[in-house]
C-alpha cells in the first residue's frame, strides 16, 4: 500500500533524474506531465515509453497540472522555472551546485545561501523541499526496497516547512527508500556534492551520521 493516492504531478526537467522519476511516479499510478527546456515535441519518444499517464508540457503547463511538481533542472536555469503557477504549492528540489556547470555562484561559494533556498526565493509563494538530489539517477529505479527491509537504503529532505517535507517523507517511502528529515533549508547543504551523504548507499542510521559529519565547503 502506497501512502499517497494517484494524482497528478508536475515535472519540470527531463533529463536523467527527471525521467527516471516520471518511471516511478507512473508506476506507482500517478499522472505525469513533464516538461523540458526544448519543447514538448521533444518530449514524444519519452512520453510514448511511459503510457497513457504522461503527457509532454511547457514549464508553465507541467507547473499548473501538478498538484505538487518537481524541479530537476540544472541550476543555472533556476530562475527560469515560473513563478505564479506554483504559487501555494509544494515544490521539491533536485538541484545540485556543479559550478562546472552552472558557473561560479557567489551566494554558494560564500555560504550565504543554499541551492535549493535560493530556488525558494525565486518562488516566494510556493513550498519548496530538498528531496532526491543525493541519489544518482538509475538508483532511483533499482534500489529500492519495502519497507522494513534489512539495511533498506535512505534518502534525505530539507524543507523550512513541515508538509513539505512529510509529502517528500511519504513519496521516498512509496519508492522504496527509508527518510531523514534533517532542518531547514539553510541546512540542505549537509547532502549535497562532496559531502559524506552524496549519492552513497546508506541506512537510515549512517544517513543521519553522515549528515552530521558534514562540513561546509566554502570556495577559497
């Protein structure tokens, strides 16, 4: 038994994580739209593959239908996610800070803020929590486990809202995967890139440990 009942679900970001997540909530019998920076057409061959529950979008569309959605696109496009659609909804994260990528941030490199806190200021009205973003992406679909399995893996949230996170709670469960609620989002740095709970196998009790082992690293 699933703890959230079918329904729908925005995707922004179709790349490895975004697909791979599309998989799973699809499986699990929600309704998807997902969308891509390059246009729903694009979208076709992707859409086709995962059935009847999933429909291609712009941003804009995949961010009305979701009565939550996720963001999974590369940092550096963060500001270009829409705003009003997702006012008052609750908006889970995937992002990493790869300034090889993305280029240099300042805010990051300083400290002064986190990736995902920097995606809650660009949506000021909506909830956003951290939540798949240390797992790599083909794990998503191969590592998970019921629930009270021996050693089952975990995987961590973040959010400066309570609902948030218990949604991120209850959808890492129906994937397979035990959680750790771990703070705000001022604090969501703890799972990211280089840090001892970034994309490493682990139980609930070593997720929680290495979540306290890390340490900011601030660019010189």
């Amino acid at each position: 038994m699933t703890n959230l009942a079918p329904t729908d679900i925005g995707i922004i970001g179709a790349g490895n994580i975004g697909g791979a997540l599309a998989r799973k909530l699809v499986e699990l019998g929600h309704r998807v739209t997902i969308a891509n920076s390059r246009g729903p057409e694009t979208l076709a061959e992707l859409v086709a593959e995962l059935g009847p529950n999933a429909t291609a979008g712009t941003a804009a569309e995949a961010a009305e239908a979701g009565e939550f959605v996720i963001v999974t696109v590369p940092l550096k496009a963060y500001r270009d996610i829409p705003v009003a659609p997702l006012a008052g909804k609750i908006v889970i994260d995937t992002n990493n800070y790869y300034w090889e990528r993305d280029g240099r941030i300042a805010e990051l490199d300083s400290g002064e803020a986190t990736v995902s806190g920097l995606l809650q200021a660009h949506l000021p009205e909506s909830k956003v929590a951290k939540g798949f973003n240390n797992i790599l992406a083909a794990s998503i679909l191969t590592d998970g486990t019921p629930a009270g399995t021996p050693g089952r893996r975990a995987l961590s949230t973040a959010s400066d809202f309570d609902d948030a996170a218990a949604l991120v709670t209850a959808l890492l469960d129906d994937f397979g995967f035990d959680s750790v609620e771990f703070g705000p989002l001022s604090e969501s740095w703890r799972a990211e890139r280089d840090q001892p709970a970034y994309v490493t196998p682990q139980t609930r009790e070593e997720l929680v440990a290495n979540l306290a082992r890390a340490e900011r690293l601030l660019a010189a």
